[in-house]
C-alpha cells in the first residue's frame, strides 16, 4: 500500500508542469540569469555551480544567457589550479555560461589573470557588474 501512494504522489508531480511567465523563454527571449560566487568554501561553490546547471537542464541552454560573476573568496573557484572546480567551470563554459572575474579581488589577493582559466571576462567589480546587469533585466539568483 505504502508504494503505491508513492507512486501516486509521484505521478500527480510529473504531471504538474512549470507556468511560463509572458513570454515563455525561447532563443529569441531567452531567461538571463546571473549567480555570484563570493563564498570560498568548496560546499557553496559547487551549490552555485549545481544550482546553474540545473537551470540550463530545466530551460535548454539555447533558452538561456547565464553568467556567474565571481569575486572575493569565491575567485579560487576559477583558479586553474583548482582540478576540481575548473573541470565543472568548463563544462558550463560549453554552454555559453560567462564566468566574470573581479579585478578588485584579484588584486586584493595577488591574483593574476594568467592564474585565471581561459575565458573569463574580467570587470573591474564584480558587484558593479551585478548591480549593472539586474538594471539589464538579468535576475540575480541566490541558491
């Protein structure tokens, strides 16, 4: 008895189907989406990163512009060095997510652009960023 109200409940969400908003995303009106990474442990990074590919699965990347702006403690999650965050920063790279570098930070924490992976666009603040964008119409999500 008990699984078959599982499978029930698990029924009634396959059929609940997520409402667009006016107009639903397409290529030509695509949802823009913006994460910050300022937190420095591993957990929060991959959250943000989890959370970013989770969209893109959700709407199909043709149907998003992403960009993950990154600056204070979260700017190891776009060091080469880090094996482990910059396997899953390329891989959102494919899509077209725009990882954006704060040139405060790094100069605040010696960073230099050569420590950086490939493709990151830097800004001279990442929070200047966030703010300039959301008057864009780039909604800030918070995992």
């Amino acid at each position: 008895m008990k699984y078959i109200i599982i499978s029930l409940v698990s029924l009634l969400f396959l059929k609940a189907e997520l409402e667009y908003a006016d107009p639903a995303p397409s290529m030509v009106n695509p949802r823009k989406v913006m994460f910050a990474i300022t937190d420095g442990r591993d957990r929060a990074i991959h959250h943000v990163l989890s959370s970013a590919n989770n969209i893109l699965k959700a709407y199909g990347p043709e149907n998003v512009n992403m960009k993950i702006v990154v600056y204070y403690d979260g700017m190891k999650a776009l060091l080469k060095k880090n094996k482990e965050f910059t396997v899953r920063v390329d891989a959102l790279m494919q899509y077209d997510v725009e990882f954006v570098g704060c040139r405060n930070t790094m100069r605040t924490k010696h960073i230099k652009e050569s420590d950086l992976m490939d493709d990151v666009r830097i800004v001279q603040a990442g929070i200047m960023e966030m703010i300039e964008r959301s008057y864009d119409g780039w909604v800030n999500i918070k995992p």
